[in-house]
C-alpha cells in the first residue's frame, strides 16, 4: 500500500482525498498557492507546502514545484483530483520516471484519450457505437463542408484538444459551417494552444449519460453503473444524478458492457468514465473518455456503497479489485447539486469574498463536499465551486425533494451563489416529468 500521497489539487476534492487517505492510514502532503495558504485542505493534511503565488500556471499547474514538493516531503505518489494536471500526460509521464506513483491510468493512456479524435478511433476499433464524423482531425473549410453533407446537418465542430466546453461550435447549414470554423479554429489556439479540429453529427436533443469504470493492473474491470449529467449550463454539469430517469434497463446493461469491453480492450486502468451521447430511441454514442475521477462520482457511492478515491489507491497499490460486476448492487436514487459562488442574474458572474456565515445541510442522507468554511475568503483566481450537496432516497422523486430540502437549508453569507437557480431546476415541471435533455437550461431558462 502507498505511504505518502501528495495531493496536486486544492479545495473540495484535495479534502475529499484527505479524508480517505485518513481511513486508510496513508499520510498526506497537501501543495498550496499563497492564495490558499487558509484553506481547508492545507490545515487537514499531515503536511503542507507552498508551491507558489496565486495564478495557476505559477503554482498548481507548475510541474516542477510540484514534483519537488513530492521529494522534499517524501511522497511516493501523487493524486491529481480532477482539472489542473489530472489528464496532463507529460506531468503523469515525469512521475513515472522520477519513480512516483501517479494515481491514474498510464500517461500513454492520457495521451492517446485526451485526444478525442484519436479517442474515437480508438473506441470505435473497440467496438464502441460512435457519432458519424470525419475519420480523424479535419484540415479545411473546405473538407469540413464536405462531411456535413455526407453526415447531414446539424453538425457539430470540436477542438481535438478540448475540454470544459469550450471549443464547441453547432452548424445547421453551409452558411454557419463556413462562420463557425474559423471561430472554433481561433478558440482552440488560445485555450489549448492546439487549432486541430474535427466535426460530428450533432445528435439533436440528447440527454449526457456517462459510465463510471474502474480497472485494476491485473485485466479485472467493472462499471459501477451511469451518472446522468443532461443538466448542464453551456456545456459545463450544473446537477446531475444515477440512475438514469431516460434508461430503460435493456439499454443500461448494454452501456456498462460496452463500457467494460472497451476497457479491457485498451488495457485501462484506475478511475474513467466513458461519457455518451443517447437520442430519444435510446440509442447511444460514446462521445469522451475522461482518465480521471469526476466531480460527481458521489452520487455513484451513495448507491453502490463503494468509495471510488480508496479504490483509485488500492488499484495504484497494485491491488487487485475486490469486486466481481455480479457484486455491484445499486440501491435507490442520488443527486448532486453544485453550489457556486456566482450570481445567476447577473449571468452567473463569478462571486468571490469572504464568507461570514456558514450552515451546511445535513440529515438523513445528505452529504455536502466542500471545503468552505466561515470566515474563509473565495479567492477569485480559481474555479467558483464552493460546495456538492448530494443526496440518496428510495426513488427520484424522492431524491427531488430531499435536495430541495437541502439546497433550502444551506445558508452562505457575505457572497452569493447560485442555490436559488438550483431550486427553480428542482421546482422544474419538465424536470420533474423527466422530460429534459443537454438544452434544458437554455431552453428553460434562457442562459
């Protein structure tokens, strides 16, 4: 089992870490910026060290504090969370060689999955169903118009290396195609430094369903079911839940073999998600694979019981899964609501400050992920996540009222944060009914 884990992340999911590595008698070394020299992580962990000022690129994305941080603390391993450097292949690469154990699937993995064209070539030899698109990146205007018309309008053009949801431009005739193109070309060159492309059938009206997989470094692989992610706001996760109201059970079991098979084809291992694209015939196509743990993979614990961090650790022990597919039972509903520090009528601007009131939801299950606390200051240089407030009941509708009564109890003062908007989704009468898919808020709620 490791010894000594260095945490490269910082707020809820540094803590989340934290906590688990605790139960399972592992020290922790928590990195932080001068912005977070009073945050949460760095007072829970065993150790803490300053890696650098307050802009990301100085300090949580800068590799070589980071790493030597690792060895001035003596960490044998690094979990990198979720975002900054947790799907950074050449950071998982140099582990590897310095001889620290990257908690994550090999960096080769990363490489060839951060790619998404290249990730889509490679499920569909998988045998993975996958949107009609061009074969690999796209190299003109010019190609670009003559796939549309192939695939048929709407398309949907991507940047190979993007992410977040940015890089994303919808086509619904030649005219917009010809637009769209220079401006997604643009956008991938100032995000990811890489202009590359491709173009896809944009499926109308889908909802986002994602598969939870974890795989050991001995072939052993299995699903821990879906996580439906269809209530976004501009292509970022605003609420999400499992199972999946769309799914009938025909299709469920089909995703998670899928899921599993491609896999092991790939020679995976650790935490992934396999995410999909279904249409209103329940028919599915893969559209991303992230190499990471995912902001929501609570709602996947609360219904399986499994506890998906201990599991990234054990498996980076080299340890064999405990579990067989026939093991994992799923029982009732969850939900998760992210809390944000923003204000929703002032187009969710961010809303960073210090807090100066605090009372957390709590009750029978109910589980809140965060690392606020009162008198913490939300710096303004980071992401506007303040808290998960995630819930387990019987059934949805269950489920419904239980993070209504919730997100109603929570109470943050000194800043805003978008809670109200979380009630008027949950309020939804098409979000009640089921009947919502990927545009609901936009749709709904006109942002």
């Amino acid at each position: 089992m490791l010894k000594k884990i260095l945490i490269a992340n910082r707020g809820e999911i540094a803590v989340r870490i934290i906590r688990a590595c605790r139960e399972m008698g592992i020290r922790t070394v928590a990195i932080y910026s001068e912005a977070d020299k009073n945050a949460l992580h760095v007072s829970l962990a065993d150790e803490a060290i300053c890696i650098g000022p307050a802009q990301s690129n100085k300090s949580y994305l800068n590799v070589k504090a980071i790493l030597e941080a690792a060895c001035l603390t003596g960490a044998d391993s690094i979990h990198p969370g979720y975002g900054f450097l947790s799907e950074n292949a050449n950071f998982a690469k140099i582990c590897e060689e310095m001889g620290i154990k990257f908690i994550g699937p090999n960096y080769k993995l990363i490489t060839l999955l951060g790619n998404k064209s290249m990730a889509k070539e490679t499920m569909k030899r998988a045998g993975v169903p996958v949107v009609p698109g061009s074969e690999g990146l796209i190299y003109s205007k010019e190609q670009a118009i003559e796939i549309a018309k192939k695939i048929k309008y709407p398309v949907i053009l991507k940047a190979s290396a993007g992410g977040g949801g940015r890089g994303i431009r919808i086509a619904y005739s030649e005219k917009e195609l010809e637009k769209e193109y220079y401006i997604v070309k643009q956008e991938a060159k100032v995000s990811f430094n890489d202009d590359s492309l491709y173009i896809e059938k944009f499926v109308e009206n889908p909802r986002h369903v994602e598969i939870q997989v974890l795989a050991d470094e001995h072939g052993n692989c299995i699903h821990l079911g879906e996580r439906d992610c269809s209530v976004q706001r501009r292509n970022q996760k605003v609420l999400e839940e499992t199972p999946s109201a769309l799914l009938n059970e025909e299709t469920r079991n089909k995703m998670g073999e899928v899921a599993v098979k491609a896999v092991k084809e790939i020679g995976y291992t650790n935490a992934g998600t396999i995410e999909f694209l279904v249409d209103k015939n329940q028919d599915f196509y893969f559209m991303e694979m992230n190499t990471r743990v995912q902001v929501e993979h609570p709602v996947t614990e609360m219904v399986t019981g499994l506890d998906i961090i201990k599991e990234q650790i054990k498996v980076a022990s080299g340890e064999k899964l405990e579990y067989k597919q026939k093991d994992i039972h799923f029982t009732g509903h969850s939900m998760e609501a992210r809390i944000n520090a923003e204000i929703p009528e002032k187009n969710f601007m961010p809303c960073p400050g210090t807090i100066t009131g605090l009372h957390l939801p709590g009750g029978n299950g109910i589980r809140v992920d965060t690392a606020i606390y009162s008198g913490y200051t939300v710096p303004p240089t980071y992401d506007s996540m303040l808290a998960k407030i995630i819930v387990h009941a019987n059934n949805r509708k269950e489920a419904i009222a239980k993070l209504k009564s919730a997100v109603a109890e929570l109470v943050v003062e000194g800043i805003q944060t978008n809670a109200d908007f979380i009630l008027k989704i949950l309020e939804n009468k098409n979000f009640v009914e089921n009947n919502y898919d990927t545009s609901f808020i936009q749709k709904e709620f006109n942002t």
